[in-house]
C-alpha cells in the first residue's frame, strides 16, 4: 500500500519477493526491490518483530514495561545487524551500498530509539536506513519523480532526433 501510495505502482518500477543469491551461494529475498531511473536498485525488507513493544503495552508497571522496551529494542538492532549482514547491494548491479528497513509506525522506531539511543547510528555502520510508512513514501515518491524527470528528458532527446530527421529532409 505504501508503494501505492508513493505513486509507484504507475510507474511498475517495483517488484515484489524478488530472489538473489549471495557470492556465498545464500538465498536471499528482499521484500521489495525498487528500480531507480539510473538503472539501479534499492532493497527493502521489513522485518521486525513488535513482540516486545506489544508487551511493553500491557506491562503492568513502569520496570515491565521498560524491560520489555529493551527487548523490543534490543531485538530491532538484531535485525539490522542480520540485515546489514545480508549486503543485499552486492546481489544486484549497481545498487547503492544501503538498504531500506521498513517499520510499520514511527511510534515503533522512536520506541526503539527510547530505550537505545544509538540505533541510528549502528544502523548507518551497517548500511541500513530505517523508514517508517511516512519516510518511504518520501523516499519513493523521490524515486518517482525521478522516472518522470527521465521520462521527460526521453521524450526531449526523441524530439531532438525527429528535429535533426526533419531538418535533413527538408533540406534536400
């Protein structure tokens, strides 16, 4: 829905469960591949278990709930680290050296972030950008005002070269 609503499903530039190998011969899967107007790829993968921050919510008091926040957390950095792990940008040509976490709520990532401040920053070490809904449609309505930019500037070079055409016939 989030593709949809980034206005990208017009543009078909995405595709979903694409399957790669590793150099190491690893399966690997992705959830999302977006294709950049430059030829390149972006994966993202939404993996992260709200287990804990679930817990934290029907904690029934506040050394519960901070426990469980911490697990939530600490559970959100396993999965970049795996993530990271992955480098799903050696798996497709000319992809930028990151990946794309995908959180289902800000609410989810600023809780995370409560209980260990440094995620951004061990995120960033190991090549992953997290993103909520709101950052990843920002992200890919970049992406698809980018196709619309090349669509343009295609259909700009085609005229130049029907204008040459046209010149050289009408000179002779």
């Amino acid at each position: 829905r989030v593709v949809e609503l980034a206005g990208m499903r017009d543009w078909c530039d995405f595709s979903t469960q694409s399957a790669s190998k590793s150099g190491a011969g690893e399966a690997h899967r992705p959830d999302l591949i977006v294709r950049l107007p430059n030829g390149r790829v972006l994966a993202v993968d939404a993996k992260c278990s709200l287990d804990g921050y679930l817990d934290a919510l029907e904690a029934p008091d506040a050394a519960v709930r901070d426990a469980a926040l911490l697990r939530y957390a600490t559970n959100v950095v396993e999965q970049v680290m795996k993530l990271g792990a992955r480098n799903y940008w050696a798996d497709f040509d000319a992809s930028p050296e990151l990946v794309v976490m995908f959180v289902p709520g800000d609410h989810f990532i600023d809780a995370a972030l409560q209980a260990r401040p440094d995620l951004v920053e061990i995120a960033a070490q190991k090549n992953i950008v997290l993103a909520s809904p709101a950052t990843l449609i920002g992200l890919l309505r970049a992406v698809a005002l980018g196709w619309r930019e090349q669509k343009v500037s295609d259909n700009a070079a085609e005229l130049i070269k029907l204008g040459k055409e046209l010149h050289e016939r009408a000179a002779k």
